[in-house]
C-alpha cells in the first residue's frame, strides 16, 4: 500500500481508470473489469464527472459499489470542471459539481476529490476555500489537482498552508514513457519539495506501450489509436518498445507491466493509472504493482525514452 501526500488515504499502488466505463466498456463489462481488479487486491479507482457522457462512469461505479458491499474499502477518486453543467472551477460550480457526482456514485463522502482542469480565471483563494468547505462538511477526504501549472499548484499550497485550510495532496499529470515533459522538471520537482504524490494518467500512452502498435503493423482504426500510433514516428518510440521487449522477457511480464512498473519506480508517483475495457486486461495492470525492476532496467527504460 502506498500514502497520498500527507492524507490518510493508503491505496494499492496501481489506480484503475474508469474514463471506459460508460463509453467503450457497458455496465456489465465495467462490473466485470471492477471485479477482477478488486480480486486482485486493487481498491483506488479513478473517475471523473465528465466520464461515460458527463457522469456515466460515476454512476457504474456507484452501482457496483453498492452492489458488492465494497464503499468503506475501496478509494474513489473523482473530478470537478469537466462537465457540461459544471464548466471551470468557480465556488459555486465545485460544490454544485459535488453534490452532483455524490448523487450519482450513491455515497455521502469522496475520498479523493480532483480539480480536472485549472481554471486560471479563477482566484486560487476562491478555489481552496470551496475545496476545504467541502472537507469540513466531510463531503470530500483529501483533494488533489489534474492539469495545474507548477505556479498555480505552488500559490494554491501557499495559500492553504497560511490560511489553514486543506492542500492539494496529489496531482494528475500526464506522465508515461514517451510523455515525460509535462511531468519531469518544475511539476515533479515542486511535488517532491513539498510532499505531495503523483498519479499519472494515460499511463500506458493509449495502449502504445502494450506493445500493441509496432512498425510496419496494422494500419491503426480508430481516433484514439491513432493518437497512439503517432508514437511510431517518433524517434522514442520504436526505442522504447525494443528496451519494454528486453525488459519484459527477461521477467516474463507484458509490456503493460513493465512500462507501469517503470512509471511507479518514479520519484514521487504513488499510483499510475490504466484503464481496462476487459477482464483479460486486467491482470497485466496488477502484476505492475508487483513488479521490481532492477536499477539498470529502470535506467535502460529511461534512457530509452530520453
């Protein structure tokens, strides 16, 4: 088990992502994919109010809570400020975008409650004290940040540490192998000086880092694998995927495993997330949270990556 921050939250360290259900996964396959994670010792789940058309997700993972008996024990993450009907970050739209993912995940509290997108128009002060309200109605547990600059992040942590109020205890960057820019630098840098966690997202770049899209492969079909496949023209890319090839076959693990092995390996990152639409992709995601590279594996990825 892995500590967010300096909350009180211990979660399984590899989040499951729930951006598939409602979308590419129905209920019954979202319920399914829930079961085999939870089976395998997972219990950090990921959503977000703009999931599964503007609150699907919420709802099959509110459903699935209730039937299975599981809401004490399982840490559900959301996000506020993606939705059609709570757009930004206002006071107003947080606690209005609150109440409604609660209404929709049938719970009285989130355990890990995101902003999706910074909303630069809106004060930092005007953001926190929405927040920390929504902590001390005990609607929230612990908050985090997805998308947020390192100068935003750093004058709202500012701002709760001399106010008082709750701070920022995670952050959502995007982070993989072939997308180490955002993340690496200032971001990471300001995360590990002041003591938060890191979970990142897309962390397997839309299934290029499964190993599933390789030179002169099939033509790509959709929208979302050729945003992937746009890694093969890359100069990283093939590179990578030649240094995941070694790695994994010296551990008889998938590519998926070992490129989120790497990713959990990183300074700061307490959980990647990965997103399954099957039960059959499931468990390449917790044998991640098993797998130790060694330090030469770790370097020979990154270098690869460079």
């Amino acid at each position: 088990m892995a500590r967010i921050g300096n909350s009180e939250l211990d979660v399984f360290p590899l989040s499951l992502g729930g951006n598939v259900f409602g979308m590419s996964a129905d209920e019954a396959q979202s319920f399914a994919v829930l079961d085999a994670y939870a089976a395998g010792g997972g219990d950090f789940v990921d959503s977000a109010d703009l999931y599964g058309n503007g609150g699907g997700s919420e709802t099959i993972i509110g459903k699935w809570l209730d039937s299975r008996g599981r809401r004490d024990d399982i840490v559900v993450a959301t996000k506020v400020g993606g939705h059609a009907d709570f757009k930004g970050l206002k006071a107003e739209t947080i606690t209005k975008g609150a109440e409604a993912s609660l209404r929709r995940l049938g719970a009285d509290h989130i355990d890990l409650y995101y902003t999706h997108f910074d909303d630069p128009e809106v004060p930092v002060e005007e953001i926190i004290t929405a927040l920390d309200a929504l902590v001390k109605q005990g609607k929230v547990r612990t908050i985090g940040a997805s998308n947020i600059s390192p100068e935003r992040l750093a004058a709202s942590l500012d701002f709760s540490e001399r106010e008082g109020l709750a701070r920022y205890e995670i952050i959502q960057p995007h982070y993989n192998l072939v997308e180490r820019e955002q993340y690496e630098g200032p971001l990471a840098d300001l995360a590990a000086a002041r003591g938060l966690s890191a979970a990142p997202y897309f962390g397997l770049a839309l299934g290029f880092l499964t190993g599933k899209y390789r030179p002169g492969g099939p033509a790509v079909e959709s929208v979302r694998s050729a945003r992937a496949g746009v890694y093969l023209t890359q100069e990283r890319g093939p590179k990578v995927l030649t240094a995941l090839d070694e790695v994994a076959a010296a551990h008889d693990a998938e590519l998926a495993s070992v490129a989120l092995a790497w990713l959990g390996a990183q300074p700061t990152v307490v959980a990647p997330i990965a997103s399954a639409r099957t039960v059959e992709q499931v468990p390449a995601l917790l044998a991640a949270a098993e797998l130790k590279l060694t330090p030469e594996e770790i370097a020979a990825l990154t270098a690869a990556s460079a």
